[in-house]
C-alpha cells in the first residue's frame, strides 16, 4: 500500500512495525489518525518518486540523514541536479532504472550486483536498465573519446556525481556516547543550527551536518559484506561497518563514489563486538530513551537478538560507507580531469597504481620525457630537412 498509494493518506506509524494506525494513536505530540484501507485499495497505481522517497529519502530517521544522494530535493528535481530525474526534461521515475520483476526491484550491491552485467538494455528496452552502461553503453563519450578509455577502471557514477547533497544538507557525523543530557531542570536538550537542524538531541547525541560533500572513493567490484554481531573488530581504529571489496589487481573492480557517515556507537569492550541496544518502549523494558541506561539498553538489545553480552558498554568510532548513485549532473559539471590527475587530488588517498599527473616514477617520466624529446628531435631535423632542400629546388630553377 505504501508503494502504490495515489492518496497521500496511506502513514506506516513510528512504532508499528510497518504498520499504519488502524485507530487513532498519539506519537509525541503528533497524532495519527486511522487510514482508510478500502479508500486507499481502491485508488492504487504506479509507484512515482514520491512514494518510493518516503522510504528512501527519509532513511535513518529524517530527510537526507543516511544517503546523501537521495533527498527530499528530488522531488522537484532541476537538470542541474540530477539530469534523469529533471522535472522540466527526462523526468525519470525510480522505476524507469530500477526495472521490476514480479515485485522483485532490481537493486544495485547486495543480493545481486549488478556491476557485473553490463549488457545493452536498448533499443529493446528489455531487462535491467541499474547500471549507467545499460542505456550508455561502455563506450558513452563521442566528443572526447579519449574518456572511453576510463570505463574499464573508473564507475561512470565517480566523474558524474561531483558532490553529494547539493542543495538539501546530509548528516555526515553521529555521536552516540553524548546522548543522556539533560538541562539544570531535568528536562531533555534540543539543539538547531541556524538552518533548523538538530545538531543536538538528549535522545540521540551530537550530530553534525553537511552539504556539497566531495564522496570518498574505494575500488569496488560489487560487492559489500558488513560487519554482524559475531564478529570481533578491532577497537583500536575506527571500525569500519561496510566491507567495500575490491582492488586495483582485481579486473571486475573499478573506482567507485561512497558517502562515508561516521560517528561513536556503543560496543562491548570485553567480547570487542559491536551491539545491539533497544531505543524504543517504556519504562521497566530497559529502552534507552524511556531509562537513559546504556547498560540496562544495550542488554534489552542483545537479549531479543540472542547475542552474547559481556555486561560492559564501550564506545567505539565506526564508518559506514554507502555507494552513490543518484544525483547525476550534468556533462558540463562532470569532474575535469586536473581534479584527479594532480598531486593531492580526489584521488589521492587510492594506491597500488600508477597515475599520470599524480604520482612520480623516475624511469617511467625519465623514459617519457626522452622519447618527447626524441620527437621533438625529428619534428625539427625534418622541418629543417625541408627547409634545405626547398631552398636547393629554387636554386637550381
């Protein structure tokens, strides 16, 4: 219902579970009425960009929190913004690249990546249309070919997606551990930044936003694992909860654009485990923002999920990166090639290879640069030879 809703009217409520309010429900100081189910099955439709961004856009508990490049902005998306999604031009829908098969939703990353299938989608327009090659080919500049040379090592998504979070701010920082704070009063703390956003609540910590964001690259050949309650990690280091897999030796990866949000969770310092704590309920159940006990939380948590816990709560810095794939802007914006191809460029930080512009090898530049000065040589010996031998032509007339 939710995916094909024309309404508006269908609202899963906070704490249902997926669930809408059957009855009318008090959240806060929001209250939720009834939905009308018979009303909403007689008016399903098509999916549009909007029913697919009330997950999407809001992931993590708000607007813009958790992707970066999916945002209330593309709703009302300019060609600046997004060239596919452009309400004046293409106007995409989600589900003109994520193509549907008897309701299974070609994603990209996890079940089954896509980055291994770059088959032509059109002129058939049959079959998945998730990765950039389906429509444009491995081969999409016609001015400059010279840039067709890249798409074997580099995603088509690195040079066209120049910055995350273009007009609506992403959250780029999380802090748990400063969560529990409370005014001379007793009474819980809200901080705004001068744009409305919370930098700071009682219930959930410090936060820190950010727009224009320059993503982090990584070599990635598809496929990611994460990190699971039973693993150990090393709390020396922030931990990194995605598992990006790939390399430069690795010929099924190519040079990728994540959003990387960090910030401080909580962990078990004994087992070296991340954990689960339970947020949500009343008193007496050990939720967090019901008893602010991190003790009481994070053992309510690993209990329901059947984990081990040491009876000690930590916290650890933790990474989570998320590939990039929307927001596409247009060619004029795309990255120039100076942007990567200099010393401390977006680049910089990706080793194991060689790049021109970049990095520095004394054969290979000494090399280089005789073989120009080798042409250059022969360029001026055979504009002098022509020189001499117009010059004997005249002569001898």
């Amino acid at each position: 219902m939710v995916c094909h809703d024309t309404t508006g009217t269908y609202k899963k409520f906070p704490a249902g579970c997926g669930h809408p309010a059957y009855e009318e429900k008090k959240m806060g100081k929001k209250v939720f009425i009834p939905v009308d189910l018979r009303n909403v099955a007689r008016h399903v439709g098509r999916t549009s960009r909007k029913t697919c961004g009330t997950c999407h856009f809001y992931g993590g508990g708000g607007d813009g929190v958790k992707h970066g490049d999916l945002d209330s902005s593309l709703l009302t998306a300019d060609k600046n913004l997004d060239v596919h999604m452009d309400a004046g031009g293409l106007n995409f829908g989600c589900t003109r690249c994520h193509t549907t098969m008897a309701h299974r939703i070609a994603g990209r990353f996890y079940s089954s990546p896509s980055t291994d299938r770059y088959r032509l989608a059109l002129p058939d327009d049959d079959g998945s249309r998730i990765a950039c090659e389906s429509c444009h080919s491995r081969r999409p500049h016609r001015t400059n070919r010279k840039l067709n040379d890249h798409t074997d090592r580099i995603a088509c998504e690195t040079c066209h997606i120049p910055a995350l979070a273009r007009v609506n701010p992403t959250k780029m920082w999380w802090d748990w551990s400063k969560a529990g704070r409370f005014d001379e009063n007793g009474r819980m703390i809200v901080k705004k930044d001068d744009k409305g956003r919370i930098i700071y609540h009682t219930k959930k910590g410090e936060m820190r936003w950010a727009t224009n964001v320059m993503p982090e690259y990584e070599w990635f050949n598809g496929v990611i694992t994460h990190v699971l309650l039973s693993d150990r990690i090393d709390d020396s280091r922030p931990v990194r909860l995605t598992q990006i897999h790939g390399s430069c030796s690795d010929p099924a990866s190519r040079i990728y654009p994540f959003k990387k949000f960090r910030g401080k969770q909580p962990y078990d310092p004994v087992n070296k485990t991340m954990v689960v704590p339970r947020l949500f309920g009343k008193k007496g159940t050990g939720a967090y923002w019901a008893e602010f006990d991190w003790l009481k939380s994070v053992k309510a948590g690993m209990d329901a999920a059947g984990a081990p816990f040491s009876g000690k709560v930590g916290f650890v810095e933790t990474e989570y990166l998320r590939p990039v794939a929307h927001m596409v802007a247009p060619g004029k914006d795309a990255l120039s090639c100076d942007e990567c191809h200099v010393e401390k460029g977006r680049l910089e930080k990706l080793r194991g290879f060689y790049m021109p512009g970049r990095d520095r090898n004394r054969v290979l530049d000494t090399t280089g640069w005789a073989v120009v000065g080798i042409a250059l040589m022969g360029i001026l010996i055979h504009g002098l030879m022509r020189i001499i031998t117009r010059s004997e032509g005249r002569r001898r007339k």
